[in-house]
C-alpha cells in the first residue's frame, strides 16, 4: 500500500481547492459522488480561474510542473492523480485560458488502498478561512441522497456579517455536519 492512500481525500480537495484559489477564480464548484451501485468515487472540482495553456496543462501532472515559486515541486496534483491510480482509478484535467479549469478523480468505491473521505465540514470551513469571497458551492451525492451548500446563499441571509467571523464559521461547520448526516451521508 503507498503511503499517499494514507492521506484523507478531503486534504487533496483542500490542495485542488487552493489552485483554484491562486488562479483567481471567484466561484469554486466542489463535487463529491458517492455512487456505490457503480463501485464508483468521483471527486470534482471546477472554477471560473484564469486557467491553463494547452502545453502548461500536458505537463501539469508532473511534479517539476508548478508555477509556485517558493518550492521547485508542484505537488498537489500529482499527488492527487498517485493516490487515485492506486486505488484502481484516474485524474482527468481540462482547462481553458481565461474560462477556467475543470479537474475530475475517481476512485473504485470499495478498493482497499482506497483513503476516507475525512470531514468535509472541517474542509469547507479551512477553505471558506482562507479565502472568504468567492462563491464557494459543495454538492456531495450518495446514491439517491444530496446536501448542497451554497456560500452565496449563507452571505445572503447574512446581511453584510462576513463569513470568516468565528460565529459564521462555527454555523457553517455544524450546518454542513447536520446536513451531510440528515441526508444520510455519514462521513
Ligand atoms: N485550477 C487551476 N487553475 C489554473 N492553474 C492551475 C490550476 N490548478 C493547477 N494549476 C497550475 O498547475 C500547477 C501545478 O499545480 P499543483 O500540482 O497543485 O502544484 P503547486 O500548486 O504546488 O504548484 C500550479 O502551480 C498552477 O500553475
Ligand atoms: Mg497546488
């Protein structure tokens, strides 16, 4: 077993998550399906950023492919597709410059090498932390059960409180654990 299956999805998606951040998106779509009739995990997430060129975007799954400048490796992605092709899946990116990136994993559900999808309340939280202004949507299907979360929505109803207010963040946390267990998601 490699130990990059060890690492819980969720702390890949917080990787993913952050590119899209740095790429300047201003609404992230994160998907999660859990689609056990097919034996299937599919993870997505798409923004609205400045996207890839097509030569940038053949090599990014590799780690000396990084546009970072404070280390030579990039690894969020390539990590991310390692821990899918062990666990007997794949990681498909499509990008267009100044449309935005859509990046796709799935996994075989029930692979043994397959890691936990962690606390996707607790993740949505860090990410909603570190960059409150974008409109960050989070839809997570179990067979034929849905939760969606909409940022947008909660900024709505808040009337001007930012998000990153530890109150805010507190709700959402518990909002989105009520949620995905109401729903019969149990994580
Ligand atoms: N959603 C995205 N939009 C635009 N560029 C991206 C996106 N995701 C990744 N990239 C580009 O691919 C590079 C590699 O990403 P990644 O594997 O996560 O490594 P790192 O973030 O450490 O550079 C990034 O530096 C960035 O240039
Ligand atoms: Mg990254």
């Amino acid at each position: 077993m490699g130990s990059d299956c060890v690492k819980e999805l969720s702390l890949h998606i917080l990787d993913i998550v952050q590119n899209s951040v740095k790429a300047g998106a201003s609404e992230i779509e994160i998907a999660i399906n859990e689609d056990i009739e097919n034996n299937l995990l599919t993870i997505s997430v798409n923004d609205n950023g400045c996207g890839m060129s097509k030569e940038f975007l053949s090599t990014v799954r590799d780690p000396f492919s990084t546009t970072r400048t404070t280390r030579k490796v990039g690894m969020g992605i390539s990590l991310f597709e390692a821990a899918a092709v062990q666990c007997g899946g794949h990681l498909d990116i499509e990008s267009e410059q100044g449309k935005g990136t859509k990046l796709s994993v799935c996994f075989e559900y029930d692979n043994i090498d397959r890691a936990p999808i962690g606390n996707m309340a607790e993740t949505m939280v860090t990410i909603i932390m570190g960059e409150p202004n974008i409109n960050y949507v989070y839809k997570h299907k179990k067979a034929d059960k849905e939760f969606v979360f909409v940022a947008d929505e909660v900024k709505a109803a808040l009337d001007g409180v930012p998000l990153d207010t530890p109150e805010v963040l507190n709700w959402i946390r518990d909002f989105i654990s009520e949620g995905l267990s109401d729903a019969g998601i149990n994580m």
